[in-house]
C-alpha cells in the first residue's frame, strides 16, 4: 500500500483504490484490523458484538461523518422532540426516566462534549455532576478476540434439604409413586434437594431489536440523574417508613445529613458510593409501595432504573475495596433482588455484602471503638442484617450460613436515642423499630440452630438420623421457639388472624410479620416429620414398624404443620382482601409469597399424608381440621391473586399451587391407582404454566425456571411432576377469578 492508500492487487490483475476513511474505530485499531468507518457502529463491531466507539485525537481538524450517522442524528433528534411533546402535554410514557411520567416540564439531562450530565434550569429533575464522582478508570472497550460462536451456558444450583426445591422432590415422588408412574416419571437421584443444572442461551445473545443481551442497561442509562428533589425526598421518606424500619441499618438523620450537604453543594460534591446507597434506597421504596395507582410490572420498571443506575454507579467499587456505606449499598442490592426474579444474583451479592462486612471489622466490638457512637450502632445493625439475611438465605436456598453463629458476638441493638439524646427528639416509632429488630435477630438464631441441627447444617454429609433421634432434637427446638414467644414484650406478642386490628398502629406491623416469621420457622422444624411420612407413601417395601412409630409420635407434629400453615395463609387472606392501612402490614410482598406458598405446599403434603398413611384415626382429623381438603388450598390461591396483581412471579407461584391442589385432591379423593387420564384445560393457569417454560410438545423454551429465576420457590422440572397427572376434579373451577376468603 502507498503513502495515498492505493493497493496493489499483483500484475495483471489490476489496481484497485479501497475507499478511504477519516477515522478507524477504537475496536479496530486495537486489534489492528480494517475498519469500515460505518457510523454509529462498524460492520466488524456489528458482527463481533462490540461496544464501536470512535474517538478523535486532539489534532484531529479533518473528521468525515458519513451520511447514515447523520441519519441516525436527525432519528434520535425526532424521539426526543416527540418526548419532549408528550411531556408538555403531560403523559410522557417513557420508562427509562420515572421522574418525566408525574409532572409536567420536567427537565431531561443532557450530556456536553465530555460526557458530564447538564442541568435544565428551566425544570425539576436533577442530575449530578459527576466530575468529582468519577473513579478515574479507564477501560479498553475491547477485548482483543476474534469471532467466537458461543453455545448454551449452564447455570448449576445446589438445594439442600431446607429448601421449597428439596421438600417439592419428596412430594412428587410420593405423587409418582400413588399414581403407580414410579417407572416412567424421572425423580430426582437425591433424597434432598441435590444439584439442579439449567440452561440458559449463550452470552452474549441478541434481542430482537439487534442490542446485545450482555451489556448491561446501566449502560444506556444517565447514571448521574435523579428525580425531582420532592419526588426523591418522597420516596426515601417511604423508605424509611417500610423497609427501613423493618431492617434499621441505615441511620435516617445521618443519611438525610448526607443528602442536605449533596443539595448544598448543587449536586457537585458526592461519592459514587453513597449515591448508588441512594438508588437503592429509591428502588427498594419503588418495589415495596403495593397501590392501585401502579402495577405490579411498572412498578418494576420504575425500580429497575434506579438499580441499574446503582449497579453502573457502584460497579467497580465493588471490587476495590469496603466502606459502611458499599456494604449497606451491597445489602439493599441482596434484598432487592429477592423480589425481581434473579435468586441467583440475590446469592452472589449478599456473599459480596458479608466478605465486605468482614473486611471492615463489623463483627467486632474492638474494631469499632475508634468510631463516634452513631457510627458503633450503625455498623452493628449492618451487622446483624448481614446475619438476618443470610439466616434467610440458607433456609430459602437450603445452603449453608456463610456466616456461622460463633461469627455473631455483639451486643444487641440499642435506641439511637439513648446513643444521642441531644441529637434528636425521643420517636417512639424507632424505639419499637429496634425492639422488632432485636426480636428477629433473637428468632433468627433459633433459625440458626434449627437448620445446623435438624437439617445438617445443609451440608447434604450426614446420615438420617432413626425417628427417635429426629423427635428427640425436634421437641428441643420446639422448646427455643417457645421461649422465644415468652421474651416477647407485650407490644409485640403474637397475632391471630381474627384479632388483626383494622386501626392505624404502627405496632400491629411489626406483631404480625413476628407472627409471619415465627409459624414459618414453626412449620420448617415440624416438616421433617411430613418428609418422613412422605417418603412411605406408596412404596411397596415401606418398613411398617417404622411407620407404625411415625403414627404414634409423629401425628402431632403434622396437626402442628397444619395450624401454622392455616395461620399464615389466614393472616394474609384477611390482609390482601381488607382495604385501607392493612394493607401495609405485610411489608414486601416477596416475603409473604414465600410464607404463603411454603404453607400451602406444607398443607397439600399433609392432605397426601393423612389420607394414604392412615392418620384420620387421630383424635382431631385432618378434614376436620381444614375444614374440607379443598378451602385452605383455595384460600391460598386467592390470596395471592390478591397480593400483588399483575406480579409475573405471584401469578406463577398461584398457578403452580392450583394446579397442584388438583393433583393432590384427585389422589386424596380417589383410591384408585389406575394410569393417570389426560389434565383437563384449565384456562389462564394452564396458558401460563406451560408459557414460562412448561415442557409440552413444542416448547422448546429452554430459559430455567418457567423464563424466570424462581429458585427460592420451583423449578421447571416441576412443571413435568404437574402436567404429568391426572385430576378428576379440577380445583381452579371452585376458585373465583379474584380469589375467595377463607
């Protein structure tokens, strides 16, 4: 090639000119490659999946811009005009920005020449500027690889016997094994949980608009902008009146302190840290706030902006480094990401968020001396949350603690108030806030105890155990749990459903998700005696001596399933179909889907049990006790049609449920063990198990579990157990479409 860009093709074949350009791509020049200088993205960067980005020297005088870039800006600049249209006209619909879509004229953020946001004077939405945010990173947008075809990736996830997953197993190879399809359903090859494997298509993957699948939104994002100053002090206002006195380990007047000095200094002066801490906490009170003016799916548009934004913000701080405010950042990200579908994520952070907590000392009474007495407590409820929400996780997930209780040695919480009197006025609704707090902690480390003794720490090692042993350690368990209701104070007893307040108290809260909590914790020792039964239903071989000792020790532990399953599922159903300040006292409502599901999959078990192991001769029987094997089943489902309408994870776990009311009462009802007959069409439910990943002729959805990550709760091989039966008697025609009350 000469100095003017001819090349030579070889003797009588001619010379040729290659159509010269102004610029190469970044990607291009990296690799040293030939750059087309296709605007906005050249053909190679096409092709391999990319980030094409053009960057000019400073002594480039001379660019060329080729007509389809110009095509592209003139696109991009009739979108904006039609938004900026709807916004003056006040029914703005765009999600990337929550703050366009509730009042009129507010302001876009804009970018100059070295990419810094740009207020709008004229409007209210903020951005921050983020000269003095910046990390000072640089990072290659390239790789340097050459075109790789990539395949299906595998996600593996273990489920140890504390799990939905693993209790699921023994329920439906007591299912297969009544229905004498023992030889041909495929069963699981471990007796608790196990290794599950999915798959899920190859990174990165397009969508149908052409955008690669492995960047994150964030990076479309303004990470810098933020909603009108009313708006945000709004939302942290709800934050701190829901989540954050549920989990008190953000102090309220520090972090509106932070804020104050941030507006002070007109959004100049702010670590990224502490305002991805923010986006979090404005995602958190997006998610949680359950109303008639928002559904559930904008909702989780609205919440996914700021977590996106936090993620984009906090990023690579998560790998430099720890600091109070990177781990309550961390803990909000783990609690957030229980309710949007991504069990997997929610696992991962909150091992980022402990690792963090360690490094900075938080567990340690002599690492915190050298900080003011704010500071102590606060990193002292950072603490213990780390401990709540990993206690929640290993029963959840049925994995071990990645923190053992020798770990947790500090004092319990104590009332800002008494830290710092002079700082602020006596609330006694923070004061109850750290009463409920201490109570949680002190029921999580029965928790504790109960999964390291009467399920293996979830290691998935140990023997099992002969019934007197597990009876014996059972009954000790009983006994912790009992007096932890003793401790309780007044103001914190626990609740019946019939005696649920329908007054404002800002107590009534805290008493029932106690309640919530204790009768789950209640029902998770007492399982292993429904495990146990299960586990004889149906086989041929079954030792009937030990059997004959399950009916005489082991009934009383399946009444006790039974009520705690009724109370939880009683407490909700009269919540969720009340109106007005009740609806409040659930708190999130991924919290109470996990109670309400965990308690029905408990009841339909029990129904199996008692019908195909001879326990009606008890002297309660379990019919009588449910009132009809059908109504607690029914109850269920319509609570949570009610809990959260329009929530894609709600509507799956409700559908699952009723489908499976009508396997278990077809089995309960009908002694017959003959070939199972084809599922009746069952409507919506039908549509939408099979939908999200059912595995009926011609689907080949491959995405785990049902197009979702619902691991705390099924997976998509219980779609088989499900389809795979036959009921005489569907359940879902005596449901009505808004759920009954029970």
């Amino acid at each position: 090639m000469d100095a003017d860009g001819r090349s030579s093709m070889g003797s009588g074949s001619g010379t040729s000119k290659r159509r010269r350009i102004a610029m190469a791509c970044q990607a291009c020049r990296t690799r040293k490659s030939r750059c087309d200088g296709r605007r906005p993205q050249c053909s190679t960067c096409d092709e391999l999946d990319f980030d094409c980005i053009y960057v000019a020297s400073a002594a480039s005088s001379n660019v060329i811009v080729g007509k389809q870039f110009f095509a592209a800006l003139e696109h991009r600049l009739s979108d904006i005009e039609q938004r900026l249209d709807g916004i003056s006209n006040g029914h703005d619909t765009s999600p990337l920005q929550p703050g366009f879509s509730t009042s009129q004229g507010r302001q876009a953020c804009v970018a100059d020449e070295g990419g810094r946001s740009i207020s709008n004077r004229r409007s209210g939405l903020v951005a921050v500027d983020d000269v003095d945010a910046h990390d000072g990173a640089n990072e290659d947008s390239t790789d340097g690889m050459g075109a790789i075809v990539f395949t299906d990736e595998e996600d593996s996830g273990f489920f140890g016997p504390s799990s939905n997953i693993a209790f699921t197993r023994h329920l439906s190879r007591a299912v297969a094994r009544l229905s004498s399809t023992d030889h041909t359903y495929p069963t699981p090859g471990t007796h608790d949980g196990g290794l599950m494997r999915v798959s899920r298509p190859p990174s990165p993957s397009r969508t149908q608009d052409g955008r690669s699948r492995g960047h994150s939104r964030w990076q479309t994002l303004n990470l810098f902008a933020l909603p009108p100053e009313d708006e945000t002090l709004d939302l942290v206002q709800r934050y701190f009146s829901n989540t954050g006195l549920l989990f008190p380990y953000v102090h309220e007047e520090t972090f509106l302190e932070t804020y104050g000095a941030m507006k002070r200094t007109n959004f100049t002066k702010v670590r990224k840290t502490w305002l991805g801490l923010l986006n979090m906490v404005l995602a958190l009170a997006t998610s949680t706030t359950v109303s008639n003016a928002t559904t559930a799916e904008q909702r989780a548009e609205m919440s996914d902006v700021y977590y996106q934004r936090a993620l984009g913000l906090c990023d690579k701080h998560v790998w430099r480094g720890a600091s109070i405010e990177l781990v309550q950042y961390l803990l909000m990200m783990g609690q957030y990401l229980q309710g949007t579908q991504k069990s997997t994520q929610t696992w991962n952070i909150h091992g980022l968020a402990v690792k963090a907590a360690l490094q900075l000392g938080l567990h340690s009474a002599e690492a915190s001396k050298k900080l003011s007495p704010i500071e102590q407590e606060t990193s002292k409820r950072l603490w213990y949350g780390c401990v709540i929400l990993d206690r929640t996780l290993s029963m959840t997930f049925g994995r071990p603690a990645a923190i053992p209780d020798s770990y947790v040695r500090l004092a319990l919480p104590v009332d800002f108030d008494h830290i710092a009197p002079e700082t602020s006025a006596e609330d006694p609704r923070k004061r109850n806030s750290t009463l409920f707090f201490t109570m949680t902690i002190t029921l999580y480390k029965v928790m504790w105890n109960v999964i390291d003794l009467l399920y293996g720490a979830n290691i998935g090692c140990g023997a099992s155990a002969n019934v007197f042993e597990v009876m014996a350690s059972l009954f000790k368990m009983e006994q912790q749990l009992m007096a932890w209701e003793r401790s309780l104070p007044a103001n914190m007893a626990l609740r019946k459903s019939q005696e649920i307040s329908s007054e404002e108290d800002d107590t009534e809260r805290y008493r029932i998700i106690l309640t919530l909590r204790y009768h789950n914790l209640r029902i998770l020792i007492h399982r292993l005696v429904v495990v146990r039964f299960l586990d004889t239903c149906g086989k041929a071989d079954r030792d009937e001596q030990e059997l004959a000792l399950l009916r005489q020790i082991g009934s009383n532990s399946v009444q006790i399933c039974v009520h705690s399953s009724l109370e939880i599922i009683s407490i909700v159903s009269t919540i969720v179909h009340s109106t007005g300040v009740r609806q409040v006292y659930l708190g999130a409502w991924w919290f109470s889907l996990y109670y309400v599901f965990n308690a029905a999959l408990v009841i339909s078990a029990c129904i199996l049990v008692d019908q195909k192991t001879g326990l009606t001769g008890a002297a309660t029987s379990l019919p009588d006790l449910l009132g009809g094997v059908e109504r607690p089943l029914q109850t269920a489902v319509g609570a949570l049609r009610l809990l959260d309408k329009g929530n894609r994870m709600v509507e799956t776990c409700a559908a699952f449920l009723n489908r499976l009311g009508q396997v278990i009462i077809s089995l309960a009802s009908d002694s017959s063990t003959g070939m199972p007959l084809q599922l009746p069409f069952l409507g919506n439910d039908d549509t939408l198990l099979n939908s999200y990943g059912g595995t009926q002729a011609g689907n080949t959805n491959l995405q785990s579990p049902l197009g979702m990550d619902l691991g705390e709760f099924i997976m998509e091989r219980d779609l088989d157990f499900l389809n795979y039966f036959a009921v005489n008697q569907p359940l879902s025609n005596a449901i009505p479409p808004e759920g009954g009350h029970g």
